[in-house]
C-alpha cells in the first residue's frame, strides 16, 4: 500500500491535480535540524526545465511542515510535509478520458478503482508524486550523515538511448520526435558491513521493493547484474583482502547474503522511455470500442530519466535509514 | 527479516545442517486439500542429481505437518511443514571456519551475528531453505488455481553461460572446472487484471522483494527490462487493443503503474554462478591474516541457476497468492 | 507508532499547537461519498463547551480534504484531512516548563524525546488528537454501514464519579473544585459472526489496543468484564439458543474465543479523572528540584469521560471496519 | 493473525490433539544462552495437576529446539521450539461435536472456518497453546535481564471467586461442582522510563493487545483501574517526586500517556471462570436443533485463573522485550 518501513516509515499520499501531495514520517528520531531551505537543492535536482528534455511545468514545491517539527528540529511525533499543487492545467487531460493513455496506469487504474480514482494527470499514479520520494530522501539523508558522517549516496545517469553521453542520446530523441529511456547507478559508499535482514528483507529485497514504487522503472540489477549470467564463479567471487571485509573486486555490489559487505553498495535500475511521446500512436478509443489515432498533448519529458537520479537516491537513503534504525547504528532519539 | 507477505505470510526458520528447516504459513485459508504427495513433484524438481551440473546431495525431503492441516484439509489456522535435515556431513565445514568461503556470507554472518551464527554449510544463509520456499509455493500454486483454474505459472531457463542451449552452457563449466551463471524467466498467464497496491506494494516492488530473498540472484527485469534503456516511447508502449485490457505487444511485462494489465507477467532474473566453485581460489585466512589458496571440497552445483525454476515459480506464487488474497479475489475461508 | 490496522489503516498526526492534527487512512475502498458536511456532527459530539463540565476551547473543526477524494467520493488513494488548530494559546504554555503537569505525559514525553517534543498543551499528546480519531471513525462507520445497514456502534456515559445520573456526577465535581472520572459503554449491534483473528489479533485485542490510544483511558472489560471473577462456570456461560448463534445471556460481550459471536459486542472503558484539575497540587519544580504548590490555569474539562463516547465509537468503527475487510466482508472496491 | 511484535516477533501455531504446538521467534537476539532446562520452571507452573483445581492432564512439556540454537547459544536467525503432544484422548471430544461447549470457541471456529477447523479439545483455541506462550516468555525475560539485571516481572493470583485467599475460593467451586474465575496481577519492577509508542502502541495498547491473546480473560485495568471512575483528579494525579520520575503514589499503574514513567508497571486481569464446568448446562444440539442437557466429561480445570500467572508474566515479557528493542535498549545482536 502506501506506507514503506519498518521503523522509519515513510507514507506518501496525493494527485497530480488535487490540492497537495505530500508525506507523513512516522518514527523519524528527535533533534533532526530541519528546515525548508534543506530542501531545496534535491527538490530543484528533481525538477523539469532546467535541462534539455524534461518537461517545463514548474512549482514552487516548497515544503510546509503540518506537524513533527518545532524550534526546526523534529520533535519525534510524525512529520507532515506536504507541497502544494499549483500549477495544474486539468483540461488538458478532462477530454482524453476516452483514450487511456498507452504506457500509463489510466486504464488499469479505472478498471482496479471502479472509475472512482483522480485520473486527473495520472492521479495517484503521476511522477509528481516523486516529490514526496524526494522530501523523503532528505531527511533520510541527514539521519544517515548524523549516523556516519562518511557515508555518501550518489545516484547518476549512465545512458539515454544507448548513449553515455547523455545530449547524444536525448538528441536522439528530439531527432525522431520521440521520447527515449535510460539507465541509471546508484553507489553508496561508507555503508557499514552488516546491514539487511534475511531471510526476506535482504538488502536487494528491500531497495528493489521501494525502487519498483518509482513511476518507469522496469529492471535493477546489484554488481555484476546479469553480466554475471555469462560468468565463472571463479570469475564473479570477490576475494576478501582483510578483516574489514574489503574485497578486491566488487562483483557481488557490496550485498552477500543479502547483508552488506563493506565494499561500495553498486545497483542500477533501467528507466522506460517516457509514456507520454509527442508520436502519434494507435490505441482503443473506449466509448467508441475502436482503434483510433492519438497524440499526446500537454507538457512531458522525452526522458523520465533524467529526473530519477535524485529520486533513486532518496529512495535508497530511506531505506537504509530504516535498516540502520533496526540494526541501531542510527539512534531513534 | 523471515515472514513475508500481508495476509498469506510466509515464515521460514531453519539452518542447513541443524534438525530442521521449515516454514509456518499464516493466513492460509481452511479447507485447502493438502497431502504429503502433493510436494513430490516440486521437490523433486527442486533436488540436486538429477541432471548435469546440480549437487548429488539428496534428501528425502518428505514434508512433515506440525500443524494447521486435519482430515488431509487445511484448517485455516497456521499451516506448520518441516523437512527433517537427514543428510548433513557438519565435518566437511568445520574445518573452513578459518577461510570465509568467497562469494558466501561466510564473513559478513560472523560479522552481523557476533560469531553466534550456526556456520555449518551456510547455516540460515543455505540454499537448503529453497525447500521452504517451494514447499510455501505448492500451497499458493494451489489456492490459485482454486481461485482461477485457467491460471498458470510457469519458470524456465533462459540462458546459461550466455547458451541457449543449457547443456551447452553446463559443458562449458564442466570444461572449465569452473561454475557458471544463468538466466531464468518466469511467466504467469491469465492473472486478473487490476493486482497490485501502488504506490509501494507494486506488482514489481512485491515480487522482486521476495524474488531477492532466493540466494544468488542479482537481478530482475520486467517485460522489455534493460533493453528498454534503448527503446522510444513509440515502440515501447503497448497499445490496448480491447477493453479487457488485451494489448497489442507486451514490452511492459504485464505490468503498468505497478498493477497487473490482464497480458501475461513475464519478469526475468540473473543467477550467479555459484559460489562454491571447484577451481583454487585465493582469500584471507582470518586466524592468520595471510591471503591463501584454498579451494572447496563437498557436494555442489556448477550452475545452481538450474535449480532455481521451481523456487522462482514458488515465490510468484506466494506473492500472487497474498495480492489476490488482498484484492478479495482469493477467499480467505 | 501512529499507525493503526492491517488493511484500512488509520494514520495519525499533528500536535496541540502546531499548524495543524490530521489523518491519512490508507486501504480506503473506493467509491464511498464523502462530505464535509458528514463529519459535523460526530466533531460536534466530540466539542467541548456545550455541555457542563467540558472546556470553552472551540475550533471550526473544519475536515479540510487534502488527497483521497474526487467528484465528492473517495478514489482508493490516501485519504488524508487535516484540521487546522486555529485557537491556540501557547503562551499559557511556556511558563509551565518548570512543572510537569501531574498526570500528564509532559515529563516523560520530554524525557524519551530529549526535549525535542512539542510541548506546547501536550503537543502529540494532547486530547486535540482525539478529533483526528473520530474524523477516521465517520469514514469507517460510512464503510460499516454499506456492508451492512443493520449494523450500529453506540456508546454512552455509564457513569460520572460513582452516579449514573451524569449531571449528579459532574456537580460532584462542581462543587469540590475537582475533575472527576467516569465509565463509558459501547454497544455494538448485528456484527456478523465470524469476526476477529486470533490467536493474537481477538476482537478484545485489537479492539483494547486501539481504545487504549484514546488519551485517559485506563481499563476495558468485555461483558460481565471483572464481574466474572465472582462467578461459576454454569452462570458465565451463555447457552446457544439457536443456529444463528444467539444466547441466552451475553456474559462474554459478544466475544467468545476472540471471534464475534452474532449477538451485541459490549465493553466499558474507565476514564480517569482530567489530569488538568482546577484544585491546587503540590509537585515537583524540575528547575529547582523542590516541591512546589501548582495549580493548572487554562481551559479545561472537568470530567473528559463526557467527550469519550463519540471517539469510542469512532474508534470501534475503525477496528471493526478492518477486520472486516480481513474477513471480505467489506469490499475493498 | 499469529504473530506479534515488531522486531522480536513471537509467531505461534498447534492445535490441542495435533502432533504439536509451538513458536517461531523471529528477531531473537544472537548470543543468549538457551537450553531445555531453562523452560522446566515456568512450564512446570504453568502445568495442572500440582494444585487444587487444576486438570491432572500433563505432558512432559519438553521443549524441542528446531532451529536457531547452536552451541546452546540463539543464532539470531529464526528460534523455533516445538512441544509434542502426547497425552491426547481425542475420542473424549469426537462424540461432542453435535454440541458447541457453551462458552467455547466450537461453535464460532466452525461457522468462521466452514467446519474445517480441528476441532478436538479446541484445537487452535485450546489452553493447550499457552505453553508456547510460557515458552516465549522464558527467552524474553532472558533478555529483559540482560539488558536490566534489576528488573522483575511478577504475577500472582489476587483473588479467586471473590476471595483472596485461593483455596478459599476454590474450595467454593468444589462445594458448588462448578468452575470459578479469579483476578490475576502483574508487577513489573525496574522497568526504565520512556518505555511505549504513542499514539497508537501505548504501553497499556500493546500489553493489552497481548493479554487479550490468553484464553478466558474478559478485562484489564492499569493502575487504579476501574476505581478511577470515582476519583477526583486531585486524588488521582500522580505527584512527581524527583527527577527520576518517582511519584508519590501511583495510581497512573506506571504510565503516563502511554509511555512508562520510572514507577512500578501494574495492571491486572481478569479471568473468567473455565467454560467447562462439572455442571449439567442446558444448550443447542446442532444437529437436532434441540436444546438439550448436557455436560462436559473429560480433564479440565476448576479455576483456570490458577495456570494464569506464568502466562501473564510470560506475555508481560515478551511485548516489553519487543518494546525495549524498538527504544534500542535491548541490543539486537
């Protein structure tokens, strides 16, 4: 459903077009300095317009804490943020009711939801509610850096199309009038050996289940991935070098056992070409029970992509808040 | 940590060379016709010397009901099996407590757990405990079908050592003394449209949460997966074609926005070459600081990816089981 | 924490004097109409000032819907409403720090939060949160009351310091310059046999674990409750009377072996006396470390057992609103 | 459902005529040392037949350890202990099926469970389960020790049938040929400040929640309890002595506002008399739809209130274990 942790518990609500979207924190620990401008570089990594490829719609997104917070420290009880949405153009999407867009929740999401759900801008389903995944990250961040100050979580593109350069493979994109995926990488390092919990809670168990609640991503691998479906054990074991558990090469991406090793925490994730493509498509008018030509109007990214860097780090800090919260390497008071 | 799912909740306990391993199910619904014969065929499936390149190591594997199970029906209280750890040579490891075997969690076991884990053969961390996890699967595949007799779930390999043909794939590590990895898909037809609690308890986040909890696997893709990193939009959506949700391709894997789309669930995963690899090694000796030559004797798969099918099956079947059973379309009596 | 419920799940925050108290429920069925206007009278019930002995504080109270509800009827996404607190006085607050108030939470709230708590009128401990319950409780009796019109969930004051003629009760107060406890009942009629899931999760279980949240509350007995410690087996138990599950007497509250059997579920809660007595106390100046004389300024309830029936209700609504979905009696859709 | 706790998670199953009943631990600590005789003396409490009023059933009661010991030390990986059920006479129960025992589960285990439930000597209703209880009891008060050699968690019989002194009271069922109830209380001394979850895990939520787990218990009251509805705030308020947070007196049963406060943790119970009395009772034949005579043959206990001290200690425990984890002052490794 819509909450994820076992003791730093992060509850995400809202739609693209109703009033806000925001977060409630539950079992975030006291004494946290927190204020909005701490949000404010990560929000502005997550928003579009500022590079080639993502879409110009803008909000303030300033946050505005409803509890948890006082003197700007968190007091202990649940922290609610929410942002608001303001720049919302409903239009646009009241008339495309008929066409479920290809690629998007809108006919899944009618038919789970009895046509009761907010199909305004994707709903519940829309990127905008990364946002939240976002606000998350932040104050998962300064947990983690109050825990080990070392500790550095870094997610970045590594291809658009194909492209490690990231404006050839945008271009691409434009070029064909299309949108276009990506992969992206995630490394974490500093993470101290000894976090996740098998059997069912593995350090892979619990990063893909949050990763997988990011709009567009279709695959992750750990280390080697599925390179290593093509190699020798002898090949893909990493031979330990001392007692700190440091290995020399690092094919199993920090994660034996499910549990970290003490080496760089290394995943990637592939992100689906953006659903909404200035291409006109064929898809089922649903009134009329015919196929029909449509395009998609209103404001997009060619490259989801892009925007997730930001977001898979997020992501990953609060789920190792919440795995160093039960392994008490991070203090909840 | 060792339960999983929210209504249909799998606990698995056990170490590969203690009693017993075993697993309790709460939440299974009563009246299930269960017999010890109906965990033959996957166990079967499931076991080592049957084919090329799997371990000779054989247990009876007979499953035994603590509880839960009267007049061969389930009761609807917790469903209790044990498998009696028979077969078990505890010397064979005893003697490499001072080599952390690579590629295992060996070392970071000891690490997490103070020393106070039980070593032997892997201990918890065994892939002796992909027993409970078939033996948890029997059951869901079971009450699946009870709930949709047209409903399949099937896994098979895809690759190894990057050949098609498996045999082939095995020679190559037979011929290498070596162990080598592979590629599994599983695909599940005729699942019901509308499965899955976004935002956090996606089809994608449910499945590969508890698919990481397999030992040995590093990666999940959906549908297209990675490839999609090279994919327009255009290509990449699939369109719908009529209104039970029926689409044209299936690049999204069965899965948009997190929920089930009516097409086939078709994910893929990469499993390592096994760690126990009959080739010489170099790692540390922890008693005596020194990098050694070390090498692992017993009983061991080349390519344990050759036994994963079954469990892979087994896990979608139990996370399936506890969506359909929160979707009411599993009655819980 | 502040979570509650295993599928419709309550979400609880805000403090006494920050911006705002609210709700996400998550696992809200889509579709049920929701207004403003539904809550009226349930917070009206809740206020205080309209009747003897309760405090002159009033907000507007007004739910303010912040995700969750489209077209008048709520989607399946997060249901969240907050309410704004509007007429706060903290500087009645601020120079209380020295003494803790006897038989509020301030002391050990400061102590488990190293200060970090809000402690302005209780803050995440005040009685304000009480009308976030009880805002969960209207959406949980609109639930209750579509799966089954018959059914109703009604509590009332037993007694007020020993009378059960509750304005005797209060003028007791009255007059000694005192704040003075009480019992309250709930009834529950034509709840479907078949309720609750033990072993741990009985119907007194999750039933007392919730109630237990409402601030004041310190005992809850089902039935003949502490009576039946007076009593023989051949007087407590209630005879079947026929098929349908009817008995004779209804010694066990409707609850036998932690399931509801089809005849009314009774419990009574005990409230303690309001912490916050006009009567002057001796307590601890933790700034001095002496004991000083103290008296509580401010607005405050005399008896707050008056202001409870409607938040048990609301309560009990949403506990059984759970187990209902559990047990499929309640669509989820 | 079966499960309880958010890190040390004690899971339960068996039925009274099953092959046997028993626990997982999951989240037990690793390195406590745990072997059988460890049990002997709160399961030779627990057992019957040593007292007046007790059933002379008895087991041996021997604890199996089926995972998670080595060494005699706990692993951290799953703790499972099975107890065999030996002494059954299943026959006893098999000729009563036609009459739901008034007063037990039988009738509404059958409607809710479609009549597949186990239904000899009350299968997963049975008392018999309360030794896995007793049994998770003795490992959380291990480590309650280990964190806090000071604290005790002591319960005893406050009164049988009215009476204080117990054979007194028992000798009144014996006189009448009838079963009796009692009220049990729990002290637990030592127990730290800052102890509980609010809003929703209070102290007296979680421990309540536990408590009603244990067959035949109707109410509990924390401190004061019920006599609190006729005290005056003034009376009832606890006055802070010193910065320790003992007070004066200590009506408030150690908690205020959900969370422990330093003084003596006091709540007590109240155990309705067993449902199966020596006395003829009048009730439905099921299959007759006839009311007729009927009465109970078979081994049962008087005052079942007797066996219930080591139980509530034994839930005591085990809940305070798991808060003391989450409030990170039990170590979890």
């Amino acid at each position: 459903l819509n909450s994820f942790g076992k003791i730093f518990r992060v509850n995400i609500f809202g739609e693209s077009h109703g009033p806000s979207v925001g977060i409630v924190v539950d079992g975030c620990p006291a004494g946290i300095p927190l204020a909005a401008e701490d949000f404010f570089t990560d929000i502005e990594r997550r928003k579009g317009g500022t590079q080639k490829g993502t879409t110009p719609r803008k909000e303030d997104d300033l946050p505005v804490f409803l509890s948890g917070v006082f003197n700007d420290k968190t007091t202990g009880a649940p922290l609610t943020i929410v942002f608001e949405n303001k720049n919302t153009r409903s239009a646009d999407y009241e008339k495309l009711r008929s066409f479920p867009r290809p690629g998007h929740a809108d006919f899944v999401a009618s038919q789970k939801f009895g046509g009761y759900e907010d199909y305004r801008g994707g709903g519940h389903f829309s990127g905008r509610l990364t946002v939240c995944l976002v606000a998350a990250g932040v104050v998962a961040k300064k947990i983690l850096l109050m825990a080990n100050p070392a500790l550095s979580c870094v997610a970045s593109i590594l291809e658009v199309g194909g492209e490690s350069d990231v404006e050839l493979g945008v271009q691409k994109a434009i070029d064909a009038k299309d949108s276009i995926g990506g992969v992206v990488e995630c490394v974490v390092k500093n993470l101290s050996l000894g976090v996740g919990e098998p059997f069912f809670d593995s350090v892979e168990s619990v990063i893909s289940h949050a990763v997988f609640a990011i709009p567009a991503i279709k695959g992750i691998e750990f280390g080697s991935g599925f390179a290593a479906a093509k190699m020798f054990g002898s090949q893909h074991n990493d031979a330990l070098e001392n007692k700190e558990g440091k290995t020399t090469t690092n094919f199993s991406g920090g994660v034996v056992g499910g549990i970290s090793n003490g080496n760089d925490l290394v995943f990637r994730v592939v992100v689906k070409p953006t659903s909404s493509t200035p291409k006109e498509q064929q898809t089922l008018n649903i009134q009329t029970d015919t196929i029909e030509t449509f395009s998609v109007k209103g404001r997009h990214d060619l490259c989801i992509a892009l925007r997730v860097p930001v977001v898979l780090e997020a992501v990953t800090a609060f789920v190792l808040a919440d795995l160093l919260m039960l392994e008490q390497q991070v203090a909840r008071r």
